[in-house]
C-alpha cells in the first residue's frame, strides 16, 4: 500500500484520550476528543473500555469531560457543558441517564468524591464580592476598574474580579450546594480527608499579588475556616491525603518564589495536624511532573500523587531525559523505584488500591491511547485511536548526544525525510524555557519531514528532565549558553546526517521564539525562520502579559533594580535589524502570555528595514495555547503556513511551493489537494 504525507488537515480526522479513571468493575473510562470541522470547535465525551473490548460512549454530551468514579463503585460524576451550562452530573456505573446536581456555573473545575460516596467537592466561580475584588467589570461596556495583578489569565483570559471556591453537594436528588470558602482567593486541586470531616485545597492567600508562592490549607467542614499547612516557601499543590489521615502527600517545591520549572516539582509530605515538609524525591534530581511538549495535546504537567493501599508509598509521574513514566516513592524516604518507564510519554494516570493502573500516553507515532497495566506489572493497550494513521508517512527520531562545548552530554532528535541525503532541514526550539522535548507526537515536526524537510528537535541546557543544574544553567545567560547549546545540537545532529548546510530552517514558539529571532540576529547560518508567540522585548513582556514578571529571575534582573536595562539589552529586537533572512513571524491576538505587540514590533521593524521577506500570520480568539489546544481551523492555517513558508525557502526536492499572494500560505498543501 502506498503511504501518503500527514498534512495539516488531517487534524479533523485525530481522535485524542485523556484522563483515564478506573471502575471497580476493571472498567476505564476516559475522556475522548475529537475535532468537529462543521462547527471548529473540539468535542469531548466520556468513553468506557475494558480488557477484551471495545471503546464504547459513556455520556452523550460533546463537552463533557473530567470523569470520577465514586469510591463505591455505583457512580459516575463529570462536568458537561450542555443546554443549561456548565454543571456537575452524575450517572450510575450501571448505565442509565446522566442527571444534573446543583446549578450552572461559568467555570468547574477540582471534583472529588467523599469517601462515603455521598458528596462531592468541587471548585466553581463564584459571583463578585466587590468588597474584597480587586477586580470590577462593566458588563454593558467590558470597562474595568483593576486594583491589583493579576488582571489577566492566559488561561481564563481578562479577569473580572469573580474568584473561584470550594464547594460542597450531595448526590441525592435536589441536592444544594454548600459554599465552603470565601475571600478574595482562587481555590485549586481540592482533596478529601479520609474521615470525610476536612477537605484539603491550594491558594494564594495574603501573599503578594505578585507572587507565585501557593500553600496548602485545610478546610473543615464543620465551620469551613482554612487552616495553613504551609509555609509560603514556593508551589505548592495537589494535596492527596494517606489512608491514615495523618499526612498529605503534594506537589511543589521550597525553593522560594519561583514557579518558572528551573527548580525539579518534588513530591512532598507535611503532617496533617502541621509541622516540617519533607522531600521524597530530592535524591532523584528529577521532576515529578510531566515537561515533554505535544502539540496534540496540552502539556500533562501536575497531578496529586496516589497513595498506596497501605500508605507505604506515593505514585508520581517521573521525567527522565525526554520521556515522562511513573516512579514510586517510598514514604519512609529515601529510596524511589521506576513502576512504568520507556521512550513515550505518560501524560496522565490513575492507580487503584489493588495496585493497577490506567495511562494515557504518547509515542512519536501515536498521538495518544489508553493502556491497562495490572497489579502484576502486565501491560495491554485498551484503544487504538487513530487506525488511519498507518497509511501515513510518519517517522520513528534518531537520537543524538553530542556534547557542548564545556563537555555537557545535550540530547537531540532528528526525523529525516525520504530523500535525507543534501535535504534541507529545521531546527526547532521549544518554549518554557525549562519544558523539554521528547518521546511525544508531534504533527508539525511530521508534517515538515513528509514533506521532504528534515527536522532536529533537541533539549538544550535550561530543559526540564535532566536535573536542577541542567535547568537552572541559563538564569542569567539568555542568549548564551542557551544560544551555543542550540547550535551545538544543530551541529552534532548535522554530524549524523546528509543535509544541506546552505538549506537549514529554524523555527520556534514562546521561548523557542525568542531564540528563534535570537539566533536570526546573531547568525547568518539560517536560511529562513518562522518565530513563533515569541518574547522578543523583555522589558514590554514583563509589563504586559499575565506573568511575565517571571522573567526577572530568569534572566537575574529586577526591572526595578536598573530600570530594566538588562532586559532591554537581552531583548532580541536590539539585534532585529541584523535579520536579513526570510522570516514569518506567527502571533495570536488573545495571547496574553507573550502579547501580541511582541510580533508586532519584530513584523513592523523589519518592514521599516525594507525586509521583503519578511510577513506576518495572526490568529484571533486563541491564547498562548494555540498550536496545540487552539480551535482546529486555526491550528489547521498554523501548520499550512510552516509549511509553506520552509517550502518556500528551503526548496526540497519535488514540493512546489505555493504561489506568492496574499492568502497564500492559509491555502491547503498540494498534498492536501490531491488527497481531495
């Protein structure tokens, strides 16, 4: 059978599973998402699957996600997005209708059950109290009247002084909910105590509006008055309580106001009653928390760790050098052991007391499945999500370790395309800067390689899953010892290849952005770029976008220590007018994470320079988020610009490149054309 390339719009046709949850029965039941193209927007519903079966659908709403069996074993609660809104439901395991519990909310988030079955705790947004808001929106207008930071969100966007609770409710029919905490704080990753009398929960609360610090507090429920666990000395988050009730398990770290990733997430013990956190996890020098980029998918990233049956040890993600598995920890400390490991990444899992465990993962070539691994340590794949995929042109990385040039060991992936030898190529960089690349899918890498271009991925110093020193190596270098590792890799993966040095591309987004226009200043190794939702002004960065602040600390410079100088002379623009190769600058205008202005100014420079080659492709109503969680058609432009754009420049063999017009890089692939 002849293969044919992955093209951009074959996202319609990516199915995507996430967050599995396990029945008693030895049924998973997980989130399945798909991509509906008459109405551009993702649907969600909640499947179930067992050994020896097929995936069947459990809800009928198409935006229903987040599933959580009850501890009995009778119950099913999710939330849907339907007719009435967002809404708590519930449904018996046994099968019947879902039923909603409770009232509408403009945002859910945070369920769990109590360990009776009878209740479940979750966070909602709640109305505004504009006598602690810092925040108050005109609705007739959208004027704001903001007293405080934050006051906008990548994730929720601008906010309007609302915050978001804990909540109590039982299950039986005409249950109403109990509001649990009030104040001028969000409440996150609530967790129930096993006596069902304490809930458990992160927030911010009389810290600085500027800081990222987060505590653990516990709720009674008997009076609802938080009580802090915590001693403000970093993140803190995803409480899970022991069998016992005497300690909660979290995820975080103690090294003080930072929350960027140069620090490892370590699992975390306090006693329930109060008193000294300890790590069980600081002998690793890992993270326990998933960092490897998918543009399928938003990042795994956190989640609470699962206490063994007899509270002896913690189930956590673990990232090791480009992959993410899931390691066990022992309480008593000390001592950790490797449950699931291999090149793939382990985006989420949920473990049972009888010690199984059900995944959602990624590979190169598969986007993402669900597996069933039982007490034994026996494997089985439950889906098979995407069957068409193997009619496709997809390629399995090389890996590469060269070294740079003080010794360090760097890691590197290539995907070469059929005809490798005097092919162009791409080097892409990733953001963050402490998120990594790895053993994850990624379509627009296999797009670029189908398509006859090559493409090098690797984990530069300051990447996360190789260790603290491994992260924290570029603070205050930006642009240096960042810079010489990226070509570094450029160099040693070009050492294993065929390409043609006279055709090489680079491209990144958000941090890979800024070393994407970094390194098109400062070198004339470059054919062409695309800089992607880049920073390229450090200064504007950290006065404009939701958290850009952080970057005083990356970059060891307190804008109010010099006014800023240092950001501005790190700032990639101070070398904008270097950039004589062709670039495409990407942006979306809902970005608040690194606004849109920070394309802007790089697009505008360049054209004031007479840089022809120079055009700009924006997106409206996405986020920072919109390579991979972006509405499809959106994406779909994204991907088809890429690639036109390197086609254009780099000239692989047997590709012809799109005509030059306005509107000419949204047209679909001739691959796509043909398919058609």
């Amino acid at each position: 059978m002849t293969k044919t390339p992955l093209v951009p719009s074959d996202l319609f046709s990516m199915v995507l599973a996430s967050d599995p949850q396990l029945a008693p029965d030895g049924r998973v039941l997980f989130v399945r998402a798909t991509q509906a193209e008459a109405k551009n927007e993702t649907q969600t519903a909640i499947w179930s699957v067992r050994l020896g079966g097929a995936p069947t659908r459990f809800t009928s709403g198409d935006k229903d996600r987040a599933p959580r069996v009850s501890p009995d074993g009778a119950h099913l609660a999710f939330v849907g997005d339907r007719d009435a809104g967002k809404r708590v439901y519930v449904v018996a395991l046994a099968g019947g209708e879902a039923r909603a519990i409770g009232e509408a909310y403009d945002g859910i988030g945070g369920r769990v059950w109590s360990p009776d079955s009878t209740h479940l705790a979750f966070v909602a947004t709640t109305p505004l109290d504009p006598a602690t808001a810092r925040i108050a929106h005109d609705e007739k207008t959208g004027a704001r009247h903001i007293r405080a930071l934050p006051f906008k969100s990548d994730d929720d966007g601008l906010l309007d002084g609302r915050r978001k609770h804990l909540f109590t409710i039982p299950i039986a029919d005409g249950g109403i909910a109990t509001r649990v905490t009030h104040g001028d704080f969000d409440v996150e990753t609530p967790a129930w105590s096993p006596d069902g009398t304490q809930i458990a929960f992160a927030a911010q609360i009389d810290l600085k509006e500027y800081e990222f610090c987060t505590d653990l507090y516990v709720a009674a429920l008997a009076d609802g008055a938080p009580r802090k666990l915590t001693a403000s000395r970093g993140p803190a988050s995803n409480p899970a309580f022991s069998h016992d009730g005497t300690e909660i398990a979290f995820i975080g770290h103690e090294h003080g106001d930072d929350a960027g990733g140069r620090f490892n997430s370590e699992l975390l013990v306090i006693p329930t009653a109060g008193g000294a956190t300890r790590s069980l996890s600081a002998h690793t020098d890992r993270s326990v928390n998933d960092s490897v980029i998918c543009d399928t998918r938003n990042g795994g990233g956190q989640q609470a760790p699962f206490w063994s049956a007899d509270d002896r040890e913690l189930f956590v993600p673990f990232g090791d050098e480009g992959t993410c598995g899931v390691a066990a920890f022992a309480r008593a400390g000390g001592t950790h052991r490797v449950v699931l490991a291999g090149e793939r990444d382990i985006v989420t899992f949920a473990r049972s007391d009888e010690g199984a465990l059900a995944i959602s993962y990624a590979t190169p070539i598969h986007p993402s499945e669900i597996a069933l691994v039982d007490p034994s340590g026996v494997e089985t794949q439950l889906t098979h999500n995407n069957p068409w995929l193997v009619d496709r042109t997809l390629r399995v990385p090389r890996r590469v370790r060269p070294l740079a040039s003080d010794g360090q060991k760097l890691d590197v992936w290539i995907l070469d395309p059929d005809e490798a030898a005097n092919s162009p190529y791409v080097l892409q960089i990733h953001g963050g800067p402490h998120a990594a690349y790895g053993y994850a899918f990624m379509a627009e890498f296999q797009i670029l390689a189908a398509h006859g271009i090559g493409v090098i991925y690797g984990n530069p110093r300051g990447s996360q899953s190789y260790g603290h020193a491994y992260a924290n190596a570029i603070t205050g270098d930006w642009g240096g010892i960042d810079a010489a590792d990226v070509l570094a890799l450029l160099d040693g993966a070009l050492a294993q290849s065929h390409a043609d040095p006279k055709r090489i591309g680079v491209a990144g987004g958000s941090y890979g952005g800024f070393m994407t226009t970094w390194l098109l200043g400062h070198s004339k190794r470059f054919a062409a770029g695309v800089s992607m939702r880049a920073v390229n002004d450090l200064v504007s960065e950290v006065g404009a976008t939701d958290l850009g602040w952080f970057l005083e600390r990356e970059v060891d410079s307190p804008w109010t220590a010099d006014a800023g100088r240092k950001l501005f002379d790190g700032s990639p623009m101070r070398k904008a007018h270097e950039i004589d190769a062709p670039l495409l600058v990407e942006h979306s205008e809902r970005d608040f994470r690194c606004a849109i202005d920070q394309g802007e100014q790089l697009f505008t420079l360049l054209r004031r320079l007479g840089r022809k080659h120079t055009e700009f492709v924006r997106f409206t109503g996405d986020g920072h988020g919109l390579s991979r969680s972006g509405n499809p058609r959106n994406r779909i432009l994204r991907l088809r610009a890429i690639a036109h754009w390197f086609v254009r420049y780099l000239r692989p063999a047997g590709v012809e490149p799109v005509g030059d017009f306005a509107g000419a890089l949204f047209e679909p692939l001739q691959t796509e054309k043909l398919r058609d």
